[in-house]
C-alpha cells in the first residue's frame, strides 16, 4: 500500500527527554518504511536526536512536511497547531501520558495507528483558530493566535476588573469580575468548562464567552457566530492580563482592548479510523461512570 504523506515532521513535549525513546522508535519506524524524516529543533535539541536525523524549524516544517505527528499532551500540540496553522499541514498527536482531548493516540499503539494514517485510514477535523491582538491608543501592540481561548483575568491582583464588551462595535455591557474567557469549541472543554461555561461540538461554527465569577449572577455564558467581532474595553483603574491559550500571555494596561475575531486559518487534524468525539468526551468527563459508594 502506497503511503499518503512523504515527509513526516516529529514535535516532542517542550523540554522534554523523557519523549525521546518515542520519538527514536516512530523516526525508526518511519524511516523503514522509505519516508523522509524531520525532527523539530527544539525536540532535537532536548532529546539529543540531533545526529542522524534531518532538523527542522517550524517553519521549515511548514514549507516541507505534509504530516506532523506530535508527540506529548495537549499542551504540545496546542503550542504546534498554532506555529504550523499559516502552513496548513494536518497533525496528529500521540499522547505521552494519559488519553487528551487533542492527542488521542495513545503511545502503546502509536506506530499501528500513526501506520494506519500514513496508508490513508483516518477521519480529518478542521478546527478554528481565535486571532487576537490588542490596541492600544488605536495602535495594536500584540498580536497571536490560539486554538483553545484567551483569556483576560485581573493577573496578580486581588480584586475584580472592570470592562466593557462590544460585539461588532455594538455596546453589549460593562461588568465587574474576574475576566472573560473567550473559547472556541475546542476549548470548550478545557477551562471554560471549569466555568461552567458550554461544550461546543468541533463542528458548530461558534464562540463561547464565558465571565469568571461575575459580581452579577446574571451574568451567563453566551455563544456568538464566529464572524462576530468581541472588543473587551479595559476600565480604569485596573491592569489586567490577557492569556492565550495558557501557552503566552500579555499584560495590558487600563484603556487598552483586546480584539477577538476568527482567524483565517485553520488547524486540520489527523485521527485514527473508529475515533469518536463523544467516545472521548464519555471517557474524559467520566459519563455514564457507576457512582462510587462509601
């Protein structure tokens, strides 16, 4: 059987010898089959594979690799998604540890499944990406993407913030809490979640908006199209902190916004035939799980 990709690109966990026996199995494995291999940088860097092996940047990658397999948690694959998204290469992840929610390939049957991939057996999801970035005197002074959410929180303060929501120019409300987490679907299930904010199927072309312990309690989450325009206008006299995506974060300063729209890209991502969103949903969220009794 003829193999799908040529080129495959390997990412480990940031940082992280301990992936290094995987990534050395999967090159091998790769290798044996004829295709051509590249090892991410810093993945090159931190497990020694450097000798032997082609490296490449992530944007080497993106010019050159029809394939990435990320090897680590969600978080990997999360910080991978949002380098290699301009470059549209699909990527499928091998969880290190237990089963994620983005890296669903578990690694003691990741050469059988990664196999299964490379002869052309998986189901592909595109999955929208948040582009941010906030202005300043009506001058943008950060700018980046997340595949999860940003989040805007009062940072190391001990008391509530206070800003003003418009959604595609129009004045929505002024609130006092916490933040705002701004999500799309795939991050419906990571923090907003935890703020009991909705869980948003892949496929639902929408943006949740979560508040984080609002001062009112009628303060709801609220999901928006994905064409609309979120402004969150920063009051005096508080600071704030906005993260993306839990991977970068930027502090803003009173008066400032933060701007949300979709992006143009898009994250394409690779999963073994017989994968199943709500199967990974009942196994994560624990449904149908039989009580416990004391």
């Amino acid at each position: 059987m003829i193999c799908e990709f040529k080129t495959i690109a390997l990412i480990g966990k940031y940082q992280s010898p301990e992936v290094a026996e995987s990534v050395l199995r999967l090159a091998d494995y790769l290798r044996s089959l004829g295709l051509n291999v590249l090892i991410e940088q810093g993945t090159a860097s931190s497990t020694g594979l450097s000798a032997g092996f082609s490296v490449a940047t992530y944007e080497e990658i993106g010019g050159h690799a029809d394939l990435a397999v990320v090897l680590g948690g969600d978080g990997t694959l999360l910080n991978s998604a949002c380098r290699l998204a301009e470059y549209e290469v699909p990527l499928a992840g091998v969880n290190q540890g237990r089963l994620g929610f983005l890296t669903d390939i578990s690694r003691e049957v990741a050469l059988e499944k990664i196999g299964e991939i490379l002869h052309g057996r998986y189901a592909e999801e595109s999955r929208i990406l948040l582009d941010a970035e906030v202005l300043r005197n009506g001058q943008r002074v950060f700018h980046t993407v997340a595949l999860n959410d940003v989040v805007v929180n009062k940072g190391d303060l001990g008391r509530m913030i206070e800003f003003d929501l418009r959604i595609d120019g129009e004045f929505v409300y002024t609130q006092r809490s916490d933040g705002m987490i701004i999500s799309t679907p795939t991050g419906s299930t990571a923090y907003a979640l935890s703020a009991n904010g909705p869980i948003l199927h892949p496929s639902v072309e929408g943006i949740a908006l979560v508040p984080m312990c609002p001062h009112t309690l009628t303060a709801r989450p609220i999901t928006l199209p994905d064409t609309s325009r979120i402004d969150i206008v920063l009051l005096p006299p508080h600071d704030s902190r906005v993260h993306f995506d839990g991977q970068t974060r930027y502090d803003t300063r009173a008066g400032d916004t933060v701007r949300i729209t979709r992006s143009p890209h898009s994250v394409r991502l690779l999963h073994p035939e017989g994968y199943s969103y709500f199967a990974m949903l009942r196994e994560k969220l624990h449904w149908s799980s039989t009580p416990r009794h004391s």
